[in-house]
C-alpha cells in the first residue's frame, strides 16, 4: 500500500520537476512569450513576414489622407513602359530581367534590371503591380482576421457562457450566416460597391468571416464554465463579467489567437479566389488572385506572370501558418518542446540528466 | 428550426441577389428591332412585374411544392426546368468531391498518425512544412502547375514511355528517405527501411522500364497472388499483429480464395451488367472472409472479421485495377485518345461512345485525375495536422499510462485506446468538410471544365439567373445544415461530457 502511494506521488512529483525547471518564476504570459521566441520555425516566419510586409508596402505609393508616401521603386503600378525585347530568349517580349545567379555560374552577371519581374502583356511594370497586389492582398487579410476575431470571440463568448437560449439564439444565426454563400456576397458588393476598392471588400468580407472562430470559441467556453476555478470564483462572489474578462477569456485566448492566424491565411486566399472568378479586388487595382487569373493562359509563353504573384501569396499564407503554429505551441501548457520522448522516460524513471 | 434558418437565409439571398444586377441589362444595348417584345417576354418570364420582396414567395411555394410530391424550382433563363439541370449535375460534383474527400482523408490521417507517433522528428518536421505549403496554396495555381506538368509533359512522356536512369535513381531515393523516416525509430532501423525501400522501388521502375510496362500494363496471376498474400500479412499485422493466429489464418485463407478466383473473375469481367459482378463479388468476398472467420476463430470473431474483410476488401480493389490496367493499353492507342491520355479539362471525353463498362471506367477515371489530385492536395493537409494534434493530445491523457502500465504492447494502445479517441473529433470534422467541400470545388470545376454545381452556380451569377441560383441554394444549404445537425449530435453522442442546451 504505501510502496503504491509512493509510486504515485512520485510520478507526480517528476511530472511536475519538468514544469518548475522551465517555467520557474515566470507568469503565464511570458512563459508563453518565451516559449514562442523558442520557436525556430515561428520566429524565421514572423521575421520573414515582417520583411515581406516593409518591402512590399515601401515598394510603392501609399497614401493616408492627405499624407503621401512615394514609394523607392522607379515605376508605378498604372505606368506603361517600352516592352523589354533584346536580351529575351526565344522571341517574348517583356521577360524578367532579375538574375540571381553570380556570373561564375551561369555566365551573366547577377543584376535586378530595368524590370526585375518582367513586364505584363501591354508594357507595365510587374514588378510595381505584384507590389501594389500584395499591398492589397496584405490588406484584405489583415481586415478580415481581426475583424472575424472580435466579432467571432464575442459572439462565441456570449453564446457559451450563458447557453441556453440564448446559446441557442446565437448559433442558428452563425447557421444562418454559413449557409449564405460568401461568393454571392462578394459578387453584390462587386456590382453596387465595385469602386470603392479593396478595403471595403475586406470589411464587408470580414463582417461574415466570424463563424468558424464562434463556433470555436463557444465550445471553449462551454468547456472552461464547467471547471472548478469558475466555480471557485462564483463562491467568492464575482460578477458575470469578472468572471467572463478575467477568468475564462484568459483562459481561451490561446484557441482565438491560432484560429484568427489561420484566419488569416484563409483569407488571403479567399481573397485571390474570389478576385480569381472576378468577384473580388476589380481593375484597373490589382490583387495577387487577379494577377493569376489574368495571367493563368499565358503561362506557357510567359511563365513569370504567373510565378511571381504565386510565390507572394504561398510565401505570406505559409509565414502566416508557422506563426499560427507557434502560437499553438506556445499556449499549449501540456506541449514541451525539445524534450524527446526518451529524455521524458528518463525523467519519469527519475534518472539525472 | 432547420426552416426557419433556411426560409430566412434564402430569404436574404434571393434579395441580395435581386439586388446585384439587373437580368435586362443585355437588352438596354441591343439594336435588335424586337428588343421591345423581348423585354416583355422576359419580364413575363421571370415575373419581374412583381417585386423581389414578393416574388420570392412565387418561387417559394413552387418548392413547398415537395411537399405534395410536385416541387417546382422554375425555369432558367433559356426555358430548361431547374430541376433537370441540377440532376445532371449533382453526380458530377459529388463524383468530383467524393474521391478526392476520401483520398484526403486515408492519407491525412495515416501520416498524422505516423507524424504524431515521431514528434519532432525530421519526418514530422518535413510533413509539417508539406502540410502549411498545402494550406498555403490557391487551388486554382496549384491546377496550372498540375495541367503542366502531369498532363501535358506526362502525355508528352507517353508518346515516347522510356525511364531515364536519373529518374529512376531520383524516385528510388525519395521513396527510400520517405520509408526510411516512417520506419527509423534508430539510426539501424532506418537504414534498413531506406535499402529496402529504395533498392525494391529502383528494382521495380527498372524492370518496369525494361518490360514496356507502361503501355502494357497488368499485374498477372502469379504477382497478384503474390501481392495478395502480403496484403494479408500487412492488414494482420495493423490490426491485430501478426502473432495473433486466428487472424493471420483467416487473412491468408482470404488472400489464397482471392488468388484462386482470379481466373475466374477474368471471365466474368466480360460479361455484360458488370454492376452486378462487382456488387456480387463484394458479397461473395464479405461471405468468405466470414467462412474463414468462423473456421480459425472460437472467441473474439469480430476483430478477426475486421481484420479478413479489410483484407477481402483491399485484394477485390487490386484486382479491379488489375482489369483497369489490362484496359489501359487498347484505350490509350485508340485513335480517340491517341497516346495523350491524361485530359485537362472536361468530366468525360466526349468522342468516345462506348457501352463497354471497363473503357468508360478509366475515362472517368482519367477525367477525374487532375482535378483528384488538387483537391486532395489541399483538402489532406488539414487532415494531417488535426489528426497529429489531436493523437498527441490523447497520448498525453492519464488513460494512456494506465494502458501502458497494465502491460499492452504498443501497437494495441496506439490502435484500440488512442487512435478510437483521436476520431471523435475527427469524425465531426469530416461530416462538415463534406458539406462544404461541394461549394469549395467551385473554384476546382471552373478551372477543370467540369459542368457541376459550381459552373452552374458561376452561370446563375453572371447571367443574374435567380431561380438556377435558389435551387443549388437550397441543395447546398441543405446540406450544409443537415450536416451540422449530423456534427452536433455525433460529438455529444460520443462524448459525453458536453453538455448542450441543458438551461443553467
């Protein structure tokens, strides 16, 4: 009997060495901190994303109201210019004059050019339009993750804590909100609002793009009131809104965080997708989808009109996944990373490392 | 409930869309001297006299309709009935959904479980890099690449079937370092996986190549008997191990029946209703596989079922593919295909007319190549992900220990205590993706050409076709919410701790 507690509670206490030995004195918000900079894979994609985003967005102009930021690169997005014809292989016009590779190796020296990107069919500059693309791209993403989150995370919130009908109430009309397809939204606000651009596109995208994270949300919610310390502050007399604030959201912040990154990389290619049937960003803008499926048939003769905006959009939505990831991570209290399985077992057997 | 969320969301878009465009816009630039009397004819049509608001309630009780066996969906804007159109392209887009949702899922969740089991190993590093590039793609790039390169330079290869050794050496080291990482709990091991694998894949393209294979194919008697024995030991040793011998015997008992009747099953494949066959071969295969069953197992005959009739299962799909193959080679040299077998667009070639089952059965098939391929490509990696996350959750909970503790070997932990849990979240997962995927393959069908649901969807946008677009509302819908309803029942049903609706 006691050689059995004493098995017990000693699995218990090395279950619980390996927790004091990292966390020792740290709240929950930087353990979590200091687990997400430990994060190889996370860290080179926020680092990655944060560049992709400086460059891109000091590519070319912006404007702020009566602010206006010129942009370094020479060419404008609208601009047309003479089509580039004589180093080109094979005839095309208007191919890429970026070259990588040092000269030692394919005997041209490495170079960005005139118009490192190549140029589309009437002479603009791609490099300037897949700038002003992810520029919109970028945009539309960011709108719609924060704004699905917040709408998501308190219509989630409300519906999981207090259930019931109101639970009940909530979730036929997030029902409500899935069954009305995206793409017919996107196509209304193309004929009524086509002018307006971008930024209300992702707006008005973002007002039905809450759903999956309330349905999330909610169950957490459903999950976290059951537990004891819920219970415990409820006897000692919190209120509603103490009790949702400061005791279950802290709690769930983990699951709105991961699912709002992977939100966002969802929008981004609903943006190119719905840009890509012809409902999304409308010329003369451009967005990455729209550069795609403007470009999508001349990828045998001119394949750089199809890569480049390909490559933003894969390198921005994978960043964006990596980031999710290491988020996940670090919320995640039963995740210890970098610890195999066979230095857990020796752990548990209560050997010293 | 369902209804009332139902009559209201399409409330919301039959006005929405009303909204979006004007259906006469065409006539307003036409010189056609009739455009008078077409305006009219349109209007009267469509009913646009009365407004949206109102006219929805027109096409409202034509669906109520159902109710007493005569629904009316009304007509499109070139005078077909809704309804028809929508039958014909319903099976397209289930077809095109249907494969390409199973496929995702048989691999997602094989590789998460396998990633799951080697943490932070290089295998799970690499898989997990695969899994974000997949999430990361649009489908519709991803469709380009695939029409490029395993359409048009595949047929281009056809025309002329020979293997540079490069390749074979490229291929046989990919799959060495993919078997070598699955199997490599230490350094011994994988290396032992990475010969093996790598020296059988580099033996069997080589002899591929020597023999003409390509053109030719077929699998053969003695190699299908062959296959089908490792097939037994391979299911056996999953399922149960291989040291449990009740099971063992009645898979292999299996594969040999399965041998035997290939000669036979070569005969009847000729022979005219071949939907009969292959559901009469099923049977004939489950009633083996229970015969076997019976004879080698006293107690504990339903894991040993399981176990024979995956087996039975796996050994009837082979042999179909066996007849596919033998199919293969008159079907590429046929002047309708001429060596250029893989299509880029389309459900179905429409030259060929044929009544032959097996011909119209790889066309299909073929037609449903690329577009498989890319929907699976972005549909398994939430699949591997999820299915990872969620073993390593259930691997981390006290039940697991205690299964350890009490002495069970690994594989009946994995198999029987962890791998049950990790699909009760996956199972509700999966009834929603099947719902949503139908509007999800949209994009799919209009790069592809495939006359679905989302062409037509696509259609009744464009031309403002407002009763096309209300009846493939009212499939997806609902779909969608049956679907739901499916999820939420299933995930109380199977776990009991979640407590819904039940007041305070």
């Amino acid at each position: 009997m006691s050689e059995d507690r004493k098995q017990s509670s000693f699995g218990a206490d090395t279950q619980s060495d390996i927790f004091s030995k990292e966390t020792e004195g740290l709240s929950q918000s930087q353990i979590v901190r200091k687990r997400f900079f430990q994060h190889k894979a996370a860290m080179t994609s926020l680092f990655v994303l944060l560049g992709i985003v400086f460059f891109v967005f000091s590519a070319q102009s912006i404007s702020l109201g009566p602010v206006k930021y010129p942009g370094w690169w020479k060419y404008d997005y609208e601009q047309i210019s003479d089509l580039r014809i004589a180093e080109c292989e094979g005839g095309v016009v208007g191919c890429p004059s970026l070259d990588v590779l040092p000269s030692f190796i394919d005997g041209t020296p490495m170079q960005i050019g005139e118009h490192p990107f190549g140029q589309d069919d009437i002479g603009r500059d791609y490099f300037a339009m897949v700038m002003r693309g992810a520029q919109r791209s970028l945009l539309v993403m960011v709108i719609i993750g924060t704004l699905g989150a917040a709408l998501g995370t308190v219509i989630g919130a409300i519906a999981g804590f207090f259930r019931g009908w109101v639970d009940a109430i909530l979730m036929r009309f997030t029902d409500f909100i899935i069954t009305v397809p995206t793409i017919v939204l996107g196509s209304v606000i193309g004929y009524h609002f086509g002018n307006l651009g971008a930024v209300f596109l992702a707006f008005f995208l973002g007002i039905f793009a809450w759903t999956g994270i309330s349905r999330l949300v909610r169950g957490e919610f459903l999950k976290l009131r059951e537990l004891e310390f819920v219970d415990a502050a409820r006897v000692a007399g919190a209120s509603t809104r103490r009790i949702i604030f400061k005791h279950i959201l802290p709690n769930a912040v983990g699951v709105i965080i991961v699912s709002a990154t992977l939100l966002m990389s969802g929008a981004i290619l609903l943006e190119t997708g719905l840009s890509y049937l012809g409902f999304g960003v409308v010329p003369p803008d451009v967005s990455l989808g729209l550069l795609i499926s403007s470009y999508q048939d001349a990828f045998t003769v001119r394949p750089w009109l199809f890569w480049w905006p390909g490559i933003f959009i894969i390198a921005v939505a994978l960043c964006v996944n990596f980031i999710g990831d290491g988020l996940r991570d670090a919320f995640d209290p039963r995740q210890r990373r970098g610890m195999s399985r066979k230095d857990k077992a020796s752990l548990a057997r209560g050997e010293s490392k | 409930m369902l209804l009332v969320i139902l009559f209201g969301s399409s409330y919301l878009l039959y006005n929405l869309q009303a909204l979006s465009g004007d259906p006469l816009a065409e006539f307003k630039t036409s010189r056609d001297p009739e455009v008078e009397s077409q305006i009219k004819a349109t209007i009267e049509q469509l009913r646009l006299d009365v407004p949206a608001p109102l006219r929805y309630f027109i096409w409202l009780r034509g669906v109520l309709g159902i109710f007493i066996g005569q629904p009316d969906f009304g007509k499109v804007r070139t005078g077909e009935p809704v309804g028809e159109i929508l039958i014909d392209a319903i099976p397209v887009t289930i077809r095109l959904v249907f494969g390409a949702t199973i496929i995702a899922i048989l691999l997602g969740i094989t590789i998460g479980v396998v990633t799951a089991l080697r943490q932070y190993s290089r295998f799970d590093y690499s898989m997990t890099f695969v899994a974000f590039l997949m999430f990361s793609l649009p489908i519709f790039w991803v469709a380009v690449l695939l029409k490029e390169f395993m359409a048009i330079q595949f047929n281009n290869f056809l025309s002329e079937p020979n293997i540079p050794t490069g390749w074979i050496i490229g291929i046989a080291g990919f799959v060495a370092l993919f078997f070598g990482a699955i199997l490599g709990r230490s350094r011994r091991t994988f290396w032992i996986g990475f010969f093996s694998a790598g020296g059988f894949t580099a033996l069997l393209l080589a002899i591929i190549d020597a023999r003409g294979w390509i053109l030719e194919p077929g699998i053969g008697p003695i190699f299908f008997a062959v296959m089908a024995i490792l097939i037994a030991f391979g299911v056996t040793q999953i399922s149960m191990g291989v040291g449990h011998k009740p099971s063992l015997y009645a898979s292999l008992s299996v594969a040999v029946a399965g041998a035997i009747t290939y000669f036979p099953m070569q005969s009847l494949f000729k022979r005219e209703s071949q939907v009969t066959v292959l559901l009469g071969g099923l049977v004939v295969a489950l009633v083996i596989a229970g015969i076997a069953t019976m004879i080698f197992a006293r107690i504990d005959r339903g894991p040993v079922y399981r176990t024979s009739s995956i087996t039975a299962f796996i050994i009837g799909i082979i042999m179909i593919v066996d007849k596919l193959m033998q199919t293969w080679g008159p079907y590429v040299s046929s002047g309708d295909v001429q060596y250029r077998p893989v299509p880029t667009i389309g459900e179905r070639n429409p030259l060929i007319e044929t009544t032959d089952f097996w011909v119209a059965l790889l066309d299909t098939l073929l037609h449903m190549f690329l577009p498989t391929i890319a929907l699976t490509l972005i549909g398994f990696a939430g699949y591997v992900r999820y299915t990872r996350g969620t073993l390593l959750d259930v691997l981390n909970q006290d039940y697991i220990r205690t299964a350890r503790a009490k002495g069970l070997n690994e594989r009946t932990v994995i198999m029987r205590h962890a791998f049950r849990n990790t699909m009760i979240p996956i199972v509700t997962l999966l009834v929603v993706d099947f719902a949503s995927v139908v509007g999800g393959a949209l994009i799919t069908e209009n790069v592809f050409a495939w006359r679905g649901m989302g062409t037509l969807f696509r259609q009744a946008i464009g031309t403002f076709d407002l009763n096309l677009l209300m009846g493939i509302f009212f499939v997806t819908a609902t779909l969608a919410l049956v679907a739901n309803l499916v999820a939420d029942l299933l995930y109380s049903a199977l776990d009991p701790r979640v407590r819904v609706g039940s007041g305070k």
